[in-house]
C-alpha cells in the first residue's frame, strides 16, 4: 500500500503503520474496516464514517478490503484504542456477488478494475471474526447496509433458509443499525470519556444480545398495544420462524411498524438461550447546517459534506474503481425516502423522514466538484435516493411523530405532506447558474406520482436537467402487484408520461423515459406479465432496464416471496420461486428480443395466451422459424457434449448498476444510504 503523498487537497486516512507515523501518531483511536476499495468520497459510506470521526477530533485509520485468509492484515495499523468498525461495504456482500438467477456478476463495482473476489461472502460476519481474532480486547462495532438489514431472523435467498441475526454469527459487541453517524458519534464519545463497551445498552440506532433471564423478564411482560411507549415489542423467536412461515409473517409485520423514530419501541428477538435486543432507531440528522452549529449532540446533514474529503480513489489504486466513476461529479441532496415500496431496502436502513441539505451546503460541494482535474462542467446526477424529495416533509411534526403508516405515498398521497417542489426548483436553478457548470442532470429516479403535482418541476426538469433520457420507476402495470409493491396506479405515469413529453416538446428537446420494471415480484403471475407486455408493445416501449426481483434481507416483498403471504394484511400472495419461473416472466418483459422468444413462447403457452404468439398486430413473439430451431438444437447438443454452449440462447442476468434509483428489488446506487 502507498503512502500518502502531498498533492491532494487532504491527507488520505492512514492504509498502513508510515502513514501513521507520516501524522505522528503512535495509535489509531478507531479503525473502519470496509469490503469497498478506499475511495474518498461522500457516496462511499464506511469512508463518510470515517471522516465524520475524524472531523469530530478522532485519530481514524481504514483498513479496505482486507485479505481475509488470514488475520494478520487485520493488524496492519495495530490495535485501535476505542474499537474496529466493519461494514461489508456500500452493498450486502452477498447482493454484490450474486444475481437472482444466483450466478456469479461479471464484475464487483467496489474494486478495482471491477475485480471479483476482493471480498468474503457475508464480509461482515468473516471481518468481525478476524478483528476478533487479531485483537481479542478490542470492541467490534458493526455497521454498514449488510448489517442493518440482518439483524434480527432473516430469510436469506442465496441459500435458501432462514438465518439468525447477524450479531450472533459475528461474535460483535454492538450492531449499528441504520445511518450510522449519530449512534456511532455516541459510542466513539462515550468509549473515549471511559466507558466500557458492556455499558453502551442504551444508545438509539444499536443492538446488542442480552441473556436467557433478561429476554424473560421481557417476555413476562411485552408491549401489547402501540401506547405501550416503555415496553419492548417480543418478536416470534428465531426458532419459530424458522418452523412456521406465518410466525415470520407476523416478525415482519411487527417489525416494519416499529421503523418511526418517533413512536418507536425497542425490540428484542428471541434466538436459543439468548436474544437480540434493539433499540428504537436513532433520530434523524437535523436538516442544513442543524440547531446548534459546533454541539457535538448536533448532527446535520451539512456537516457531512463539509468534511475533509479528496473525491477520488486512494492512489494506491491503479486501476479504476467502477462505482466511483459513476457517482465522482455527482451530489447528493438528501437521505431517507417516504415511499415505502415494500421491494426496497431504503426506508428500513435510512428513514422515512427525508433530510436535506441547505442550498449554501450544495453549492460549496459544486465548487468542489468544479475543481477536480477532470471536470468538464457536468454534474451527473443531482438528487439522492430519489431526485424529488427535497425538502419535502409533513406538515407537522407531531403528526409524524405519531404516525405509524409505511408510506406517505400509498395509497395515495397523504393530504398531511407538503409536496412543494419550489425549493428544489430554487436549487436546481442555482446550481446551474454556477460559474463552470455547463449541464446538470438528474439521474437519479423520479418519483412520477409526486412530480405530476408540480408542473414548473416537470418543466425544470424537461427543459435543463435531461440529457435526453429520465429514469422513472413503474415497475408494472397490474393493479393487484403495483398493491403489492405499494406503487401508484400506471394511471399515474402515464399523466406523469405526457406532462413530460409535452415540457420536452416545449423546450424544443426530443427526449424520453426510460421506464424501470421488475419481473417475478410476489404477486405477478405470469398472466400479470403478460399484461405488462401488452401494455409495453401498444405504448411501443422496448425496455433494456429490467431487473428479475431479488428477495433481499428484511423487506416486506422479501416476507411475501418467503412465506406466501403479504405480513401487513396476513393474506396469500402468489410469488414465482423457481429460477425457471423467473426467467419466464423476465422473458415476457423482453418480448421484443430475440433471444428471448423461446421463453417467452413458452410464457405464453403457460399462461394460455397462445394467440399471442404470431405475426399479427397484437402478437407479442413470432412462431418459432426453422432457423431459429436449428440454432437451439445444436447448441442443446453443444451443451450435452459438454461444450457449454447452450447458455448462448440467452444472455446473462443484468449486471449491478450503481445508478439504479432502488435499494431492494433493484441493486441500489452508491450514495449515502449504504451507511
């Protein structure tokens, strides 16, 4: 590993023992430890931890996709004095290797030159181990998206069974759960003033095991009703979902209504002879630049991205990082998402409560970027986990605080949130009036049922920030699995649709949606692809950007895929399960290719749409040539001779796309949310 060297605007977190010595220190006081190369950029989050710590006065050092073999690359830069952080990454380690036909991705976006296999499976649980082992008195926190989103039972779709909470399995102190800088400030500060790491029990955003006589004590008496504020809400235990599908559907539930930081309970789960005990989540950062600039009890979002951050890869890097050049001129403006899309991870790890940054903390980032040697005068993206939530909030805090629904926008928008887009349009206009800024566009996913209530957003939007595609999320168009994913109606695009092709028209610009759907959602049936397909091929729509549904740990479609019911009504739900089915339904919504019309034939042959399959207008997929059958019989043959060379009849599963607008369903972005 290089040291670091003078040219950068900052120096580098210490990788090894010469940059410690190059700042003079003789111990680091924290060590993060991260399945990600060492970027140093805001979107990269074990390294926002990071320099968020060190902002706040802490000797930080990073240890980045470490060899895991062994436990001595775990000691490269000592033992820390307060305790090892480890985070798997900006993504679950499992999500980032695997695809949902469950093959190997081509490509690790958070390595360099994209290479595979710089990382363990499940790298939380293999990195906690190791730092235990390196260091046996040393605390481990853990921290990250991986952890946030196992921590109690989970179903775990790449092996196919329920696992208990990662805490166990990592043999860690304290999980962090959620974004991670409030709860992680505290423990780092209250370490520091004295305190054991067995006496930190009580801190928002944390989790912890407890023994078989405190889960009874909580057992003998646990919260029955939402008004019971001072008990703590008993989970099935590990072993009864594991036995009975119902019981998982009643944890999922259960759990999902204790996400508010406002009405929240802590929560304990039993697993054997121990539990895991959680504390209500931790409150959200204050929106700018906070209450009470300078309070360390004060954390805003400002203060985020003011720190000290280079915004490129450590130089010992010689290869490029993928994810990095997706995301290095592009700014985040908030956190958190209201829209409770039950296929997405957003709203369990970073809110429901949206976050934003001032304008005066955009601009200065603005500048930053405008500085960077390869800066041609482009932001690529200006938004966050979706690009029209600025600012937007309900309309009275107590009514937050006491609410307990999932989504602000399902069924409809709630008449209690202000969906005022004047102040994004203010900042959108600022940023692009900045001195070197040449373009600004909005890569990240609009959210159509808000934005059709803004008309001068849409046409902001269509005349300024679109370099002639927008990504826009219906996901499908059957009512039933749109109910499902808690999405509005197609009814909705489709306004949203012409309002922006008219702003495009208006503004002299020919432009288009690119339109995001899934195939294999708990729900969808084949009929109900069939359905969107049709739909796809009267709106003359031929869509590239479809992602085969993956059950990620503990959302609520994840519940519907593992149990067959949906847990917030306890009703059976349809969900394709076998990788065939999925391809199947995948097929139907490539209709339109080639290579996909053999499954798509067979699609409709299953679902009785037989009448699909012809050259008429309304046909969907020709009948099969003999051209076409010759090709697929000898690479059938091919394959039998072991040549392997029947996968040629259709292309791979999609790889990750970092600027994906979702978190579940879809591999998210990088940005802040992997905290």
């Amino acid at each position: 590993m290089a040291s670091i060297t003078p040219r950068y605007a900052h120096p580098f977190l210490p990788v090894t023992r010469a940059d410690m010595q190059a700042r003079g220190w003789e111990q680091c006081d924290i060590i993060i430890v991260s399945g990600d190369a060492y970027v140093d950029h805001p979107a990269f989050g074990p390294v926002l931890i990071a320099r968020f710590l060190e902002g706040r006065g802490f000797k930080v050092g990073i240890i980045p996709q470490p060899d895991w073999h062994s436990a001595e690359p775990f000691k490269a830069l000592g033992a820390p004095r307060l305790f090892f952080g480890v985070a798997a990454g900006n993504l679950d380690s499992m999500l980032n290797r695997l695809t949902a036909q469950k093959k190997n991705r081509s490509e690790d976006q958070y390595s360099p030159g994209g290479r595979t296999n710089c990382r363990p499976d499940r790298a939380s649980i293999v990195y906690a181990q190791r730092c235990r082992e390196a260091f046996p008195d040393v605390p481990v926190v853990l921290g990250g998206i991986e952890a946030s989103l196992r921590r109690i039972a989970h179903f775990d779709y790449w092996s196919e069974k329920v696992r208990r909470s990662i805490l166990f399995d990592a043999k860690a102190d304290l999980l962090v759960f959620g974004m991670g800088e409030r709860p992680i400030w505290e423990i780092a500060d209250r370490l520091n003033r004295g305190e054991r790491i067995e006496d930190l029990k009580d801190i928002r955003g944390t989790a912890h095991l407890i023994n078989d006589a405190a889960m009874k004590a909580l057992e003998a008496d646990p919260a029955k009703r939402a008004a019971d504020h001072d008990k703590v809400v008993v989970l099935p235990s590990y072993e009864e979902v594991v036995a009975d599908t119902r019981a998982f559907a009643v944890m999922s539930r259960d759990f999902q209504m204790e996400t508010n930081p406002g009405n929240a309970r802590a929560i304990a789960q039993r697993h054997g002879n121990r539990a895991i005990y959680m504390n209500p989540p931790a409150r959200p950062l204050e929106d700018g630049a906070g209450q009470r600039p300078g309070d360390t009890a004060t954390v805003a979002m400002d203060e985020l991205y003011d720190l000290k951050l280079n915004r490129v890869p450590h130089p010992m890097y010689k290869e490029p990082i993928p994810a990095y050049e997706t995301v290095k001129h592009s700014v985040v403006l908030m956190r958190g998402c209201f829209g409770g899309c039950t296929f997405c991870s957003i709203t369990e790890h970073e809110g429901r409560v949206i976050q934003s940054r001032s304008a005066q903390s955009v601009l200065r980032e603005v500048r930053e970027v405008r500085r960077m040697g390869d800066f041609r005068g482009t932001i690529t993206d200006l938004g966050g986990p979706t690009a029209n939530m600025y600012k937007l909030k309900c309309k009275s805090e107590d009514i937050e605080s006491r609410c307990r629904k999932l989504s602000c926008v399902h069924p409809g928008v709630c008449e209690n949130l202000q969906t005022d887009h004047g102040p994004l349009i203010s900042l959108m206009k600022q940023v692009r009036e900045e001195p070197g800024i040449k373009h600004v566009f909005i890569a990240s996913g609009v959210r159509y049922d808000l934005a059709e209530r803004s008309p001068e957003y849409v046409k902001e939007l269509a005349a300024h920030h679109v370099g002639g595609q927008l990504s826009v999320a219906p996901e499908h168009v059957s009512p039933r699995v749109l109910e499902k994913m808690k999405k509005p109606g197609i009814e909705s695009f489709e306004r949203f649709q012409n309002m922006f092709a008219c702003a495009s028209e208006d503004a002299g610009k020919e432009q288009y949606d690119i339109a995001y759907f899934i195939s294999g959602h708990p729900g969808s049936t084949l009929e109900d692809m069939v359905m969107l397909a049709q739909w796809l091929k009267e709106k003359g729509k031929r869509p590239r950007q479809v992602q085969d549904f993956i059950p990620t740990p503990m959302s609520v479609a994840t519940a519907m895929y593992y149990t067959g019911l949906d847990p917030l009504k306890m009703e059976p739900v349809y969900t394709a399960k076998g990788l065939r089915e999925k391809r199947l339904q995948k097929a139907l919504l490539l209709y339109w290719n080639p290579e996909h019309w053999p499954l798509a034939r067979e699609a409709l042959k299953l679902a009785g749409r037989e009448d699909l399959i012809g050259r008429g207008p309304k046909a969907l997929v020709p009948p099969e040539s003999a051209a076409e059958a010759s090709r697929l019989r000898r690479a059938s043959e091919n394959a039998e001779a072991g040549e392997g060379l029947a996968t040629n009849a259709w292309p791979r599963p999609a790889q990750p796309r970092p600027s994906g607008p979702r978190g579940g369903g879809r591999t998210p972005r990088p940005g802040p949310r992997g905290r």
